[in-house]
C-alpha cells in the first residue's frame, strides 16, 4: 500500500519566487490587455521560469501492512484446578487458536500465568497485570483485543485502569455458574515462635460458602503434630475459634487442622490448613562447677554469661571440706556449695553440667554422682573439660559413679608437649567441629602444651592431639549427652597466643551440641518448604547418605535424589505441590515439613464468578461467556468504532496499521525538461518576434 502527494524544494525563499511570479504575471498581463503580440509566450515562459525554481517533486510513500495483535490469556492458578476447570481451560484454548485460521492479518499471542508472582504469594490472582505487562511489548496501533480464560476469581482489578487499549476484553469463564457453595477452613492467626513446654495459641475458622452468605451450625476440625494426631474439636461455622496447643519440642513443630467436607464441596483444598511454630527454650540453664581457680575458668563463664539464652550457675571449689586450720569461721568469706540443693533438689532445672577441672575431693558425694549419671541417662547433658586430676586414679571423676556414662577413660598419662588440636575425619563431617575448619586441609591454630591420655570406650573423637590421642571424645547416653575434653588449655587461644583459635565457636557449639539444639544434629534428617519445593538435608558423621523417600499428603511417594554439599552433608527436593503435613524418611529417621496454602486469597474463594469481568468487559465493548454451556463463537475484523460482538460472534479490531518501509521522490520537472521547455518557447518567442519586424 502507497500513498503520494507532492512536495516542493525551492531554490529560492518563496518570497522571491513569489515576487518573480507577481512581476512575470504583471508583465504579461500588460502585454496581453494592449493585444501585443507574444504575451501569452512570455506568460508561460515566466511560469515555467518560476515552477523550476519550485522544483515540485511527487513523493511516494512505500508502506508495510502490519499485522493486528491480539492475545489470549490463560489463568493457571490454583482455583482453575478445581473440578474439570482445567479441562475447560484447554479446549477452550484450542478452539480460539484454531478461529484465529480465518484472520489472515492477525496474530495470536498466548500468554499462560499463574498470576500470583504479579504481586506477591498472597495477594490473590492478579491476571490483569500479568495482562498489562503483556500488552506493554505490543505497540497501541497494533492491539486487536483480549480473551481471558478463567474462572472470573481475580483479585487486581482495581490496579488496572486502562482497559480500553487491551480491548475489546472478551472473558470465557470456565466452572459451572450454579456452583456456589463450598466449605472453607482458614487460619487467622499462628504464631512464628513458642516455648517449649508451653502452648501458643492458634485462632481458625471455618465458613460454609452460598448464595445466602456464610452457613450456620458447626463442623468436625482434627488437629494434628508432626503428623502425629492429637485431638478432634468442634467449632461453630462463621465464628473464629481459639485452640491452645502445647510446642513440645525444639525445632519445627507442624500442626495441622482438617475439617470435615461441607454440605457443598467445589474442592478439600481449602478445607486443610498447616502452621509451623519454632520451638525455642525459654532459658538454658547451665551449672558450671569449677574444681579450683586457674586460667581457663574465666573462659567458660564468659562465654556461657555472654550467652542472652543462658542463666549460669558458677561455683568454684576453693577450700574442699577436709581442709583443716585454725582460721574461724566467722573470718571466712566464702559461701557453703550447696551440695543437696544443687544434685538433688534442683538436678533435673539444668539444662547442661560443666565439670571443669573437677577433682573427687570430697565435696560431692558419691550419691549426687549417681544422681548426676541418672540425670544424663534421663535426657540431661554433661560436659568434663578435664584437667590433670582425672589422670589419677585418686582424684579422677572417672572412678566414680560417672564411669558407665564417660565415652573414655584415662590411661594415666599426661602428655606435656606443643601441639595443635585437628579435627578427625568423624570430626570434619560433625556440626560441632566440622564448620571450625572450613574445608582446611591443616588448621594454623594456637598450639596447646598439655592433655590428659584417654582410651576410648565408645562415643566419637572429633578432636586428636598430642601423639594423635583423642582430645574431644562425645557420646549419646540414654536420652542425654556427654562430652569429655581432654584439655584444660583452652584459654590459651582465648588469649591470643599464636594467633589464637576458635575457643568461643568450638565451646559454643559443644555446649548447644550438648543441650540438643536441633541445628547441631550430626545424624539428622531435616525438611523444609522453600518456593514452593521440598528440600530435604540429610546428615550423617560417619557414613554415606541413605536412600530418601517424601510421603505427599495426598499418598504419593517422591524419591529424592540427594547430592553432597559439604563433609557429611547431602540435599535434594522435589516439587511441594500438595497442601498439607510431608513426612521424609531415612532408614529410621522422620522428617515433617508442613505445606500451607501458597497463595491464601487464591483459595479464599474459590467459586466462579463473573461479578469481576463483566464491568471489564462492558467497558471494552467485548462479552462475557460461560464455557460450561456457550461454545466459543467465530473470529471477525471489525473496524475501530464497530460493535465488537454479535450473535454467534466475538469481535476484533481491524486497525489496518502500517509502516513506512520507504520513500519514492521523483521529479515532476526535472532540469533537462525544463530547459527543453523554455529554449523551445524561447525558440518560438524569438521567430514570433522575428516575423514581425
């Protein structure tokens, strides 16, 4: 398609040319009135003078027919798998794609969104503007109109207000428009944190969906942890119940609620609910019972006091009970150990025991040593960081009650020599010691000048010093945990000397290690949802990873593939695509993680509607179908201004748009026409003359 017109290039400002014009016509005007011979020559010749200086050029323009845009946009969100919305979805796309066959100058553009990353996880559909950042890429001269394929539950209406250069918006709603009644369960608050040992209070509540509003009665909720049941209440519908449940353990805890189907049911999906609550201690205490003062004490108690999570307890054996002298003891300033409140009344508050440099000299008699072993088989923690009076058979704890719960006995010898402490091979894969090193093959730390000979019994060396002896032996005893550093010099890398190492981070970790911090589990199977996707990391110390399987709420079993991610680490995932509580399991251990509805304004409703589109529509010219019993109509091109629906029809715009491609210019007197032109007028002006004289 072409279009032309003409243009002029004046060799001279058109004033000029204009006041030549004005004389040359003046002149021959004369000539002509007195009836002189030539006036009608010299008036072309003065013309064709002028029209030359003009240069009158044709223009022709070269223009490309652009093709129409015009875009279809599917919803993929979670209400449109409900029922057979799915289904609906694509037949109704086959069928507009294959309409597009009898409109030769458009193009079809396919845009398919779950519309929740427009604007945020919880915030709903917002198809619109997944819509306007399509439209964005398209140029207005060429935007034919819009198809919507949905169930009309779209959430950012309000965000778009320029419909007009998306339309005509055409929406063919998928679901039955007599389904309105479903149940929904909807958790309306859950705490991020609890205590251990203490409840948290959840509030839910459950609706029944109509046409007349939110339905009375009540309904069946089961509430269960870790996927473990716990009890099955009742609740009123439409009004938010309040349920106390206890956090019973660190670490994740997942509950999960499930009311029973409704009535009217479009989907379960919304009928489940999942709340996962952190489990933190409220206060770790520890008893910290110094056998004697010297350099490292001060090390421990500011570590442990510089802790905001614990209340420490310090004592420190200054004179033992068979020390005889004649000071009064009026004059002492010292504070009976109290010996039965500590290991016998008040054992079982601590959370960890630490033994440093303790020697069996009579303060704590073998029956609260028994009470301390009872305690660590129970589920209690205790930690020996030795010093040289377990080397002796006289003074050493091992010869104690504690003896059946040490991970390793002295020999008898003490090693006086330089060396460095270096993680074992147990110790590169065990969270306590493994994350010390960072992958070195040799730490450069702070050398230490003295260890306690130990033989190990059972338990695991994570750490190895003089003469490659063990230095830092742990064990698992019953439901507790021990720990035994062959070591009282610590403190010199607190000091700095040679550099130093890492004391607090080493005594930190052990110490938690000890206390079951569920982060520091070196045999453990953790999961977690995380965008959508189950990710699984399995632990182990001293062996490989054991082959992984994921429980999905709804039955399904996954396979997880794991791959190695540091010394003794492996994670995998696989999609989460199920709403509800996944057990992970390993050989024998469990993992829970809990899936909670992605996107809650998304199933908030989840029956169809066309309240949203019609006004859109309306607005645009276009119309509302529902695809449950309309089949799409035919295509048509429809001039802007036109009606854009009929009968058995849906309209698009023909904007008949084009771009130029380039441009013709042709001369309409070019320079050898123009002197042909006057030197024949001239020629015939002359001869006229001529002939006269």
């Amino acid at each position: 398609m072409n279009a032309t017109e003409i243009s002029f290039a004046p060799m001279l400002p058109w004033w000029v040319l204009g006041a030549l014009g004005a004389a040359a016509l003046a002149v021959a005007g004369l000539a002509i009135v007195r009836r002189a011979p030539g006036g009608l020559l010299r008036l072309l010749l003065s013309a064709l003078l002028v029209a030359a200086l003009a240069r009158p050029t044709l223009v022709s323009e070269l223009r490309e027919q652009e093709r129409d845009t015009a875009v279809i946009l599917v919803d993929r969100s979670g209400s449109q798998e409900v029922g057979d919305r799915t289904r609906m979805t694509d037949e109704a796309l086959d069928a507009l794609e294959s309409r597009f066959d009898v409109l030769p100058r458009h193009d079809v553009l396919v845009v398919e969104t779950a519309g929740a990353s427009m604007a945020g996880p919880d915030r709903g559909t917002a198809l619109l503007g997944a819509l306007r950042e399509t439209w964005a890429a398209v140029p207005k001269r060429r935007r034919a109109g819009t198809f919507l394929i949905t169930d009309g539950q779209v959430h950012d209406t309000a965000a778009v207000a320029d419909f007009e250069e998306m339309g005509p918006v055409h929406a063919l709603l998928t679901g039955n428009p007599d389904e309105d009644g479903d149940r929904r369960l909807s958790l309306r608050a859950a705490p991020a944190y609890g205590i251990v040992g203490k409840e948290v209070a959840l509030e839910l509540l459950v609706e029944d969906l109509g046409p007349e509003g939110t339905g009375q009665g009540g309904a069946l909720v089961s509430i269960s942890a870790d996927g473990r049941p716990l009890r099955t209440i009742g609740v009123v519908l439409g009004r938010p119940e309040r349920v106390a449940l206890t956090v019973e353990h660190a670490g994740n805890t997942v509950f999960e609620f499930g009311v029973e189907p409704g009535p009217r049911e479009l989907s379960l999906a919304n009928n489940r609910a999942v709340a996962t609550v952190n489990g933190v201690r409220d206060r770790l205490k520890v008893l910290l019972v110094s056998g004697r003062p010297h350099a490292g004490e001060r090390v421990w108690r500011n570590l442990l006091k510089s802790d905001p999570a614990v209340d420490l307890i310090h004592f420190t054996i200054l004179r033992p009970p068979y020390k005889q002298d004649s000071t009064p003891i009026r004059e002492l300033a010292l504070i009976s150990f109290p010996v039965r409140e500590l290991f016998e009344e008040r054992l079982e508050e601590f959370d960890l025991i630490v033994f440093d440099r303790y020697a069996r000299r009579g303060v704590i008699p073998q029956l609260y040593l028994t009470n301390v072993a009872d305690y660590v088989r129970g589920g209690g923690a205790l930690l020996d960081a030795a010093g040289p009076a377990f080397a002796s058979r006289v003074t050493t704890l091992y010869e104690s009650a504690l003896s059946d719960i040490y991970p390793a006995g002295p020999t008898g010898r003490i090693l006086v020599e330089p060396f460095r402490p270096v993680p074992t091979e147990v110790g590169r894969r065990h969270p306590v010691t493994g994350p010390l090193v960072a992958g070195a093959a040799a730490p450069r730390w702070g050398r230490w000048f003295r260890q306690i000979d130990l033989e190990p019994e059972h338990g695991r060396v994570l750490l190895s010093g003089a003469e490659d002896r063990p230095l830092l032996v742990v064990d698992r005893v019953g439901e507790g945990r021990v720990g035994l550093l062959a070591s009282d010099q610590v403190w010199l890398w607190a000091r700095g000397y040679q550099g130093g190492g890492p004391h607090a981070e080493l005594l930190r970790r052990l110490a938690h290690w000890l206390m079951k911090e569920p982060d520091l589990e070196e045999d453990a199977l953790t999961a977690t949802i995380a965008g959508g996707r189950l990710e699984v990391e399995q632990r182990r110390a001293e062996a490989g990873p054991e082959p992984v399987t994921a429980l999905a709420p709804d039955g399904r079993m996954h396979a997880i593939e794991l791959r190695p991610v540091g010394p003794g680490r492996w994670r995998g995932a696989v999609e989460a695509d199920a709403v509800g509580v996944w057990q992970v399991r390993a050989g024998e251990k469990t993992a829970i993680a809990g899936v909670a509805v992605q996107n809650p304004l998304e199933f908030e409703d989840l029956r169809p509607t066309a309240a949203q589109m019609a006004p859109i529509a309306d607005a645009t010219g276009g119309r509302v179908l529902w695809l449950a019993r309309d089949v799409v109509p035919e295509l048509r091109a429809v001039r802007s201004g036109g009606r854009m629906t009929g009968r058995g029809w849906l309209g698009l715009r023909d904007n008949r748009a084009y771009r130029i491609t380039g441009i013709e210019r042709t001369p309409l007197l070019p320079t050898w026409l123009a002197l042909a032109l006057g030197a024949a007028l001239f020629t015939w002006l002359w001869r006229r003359e001529g002939q006269r004289g």
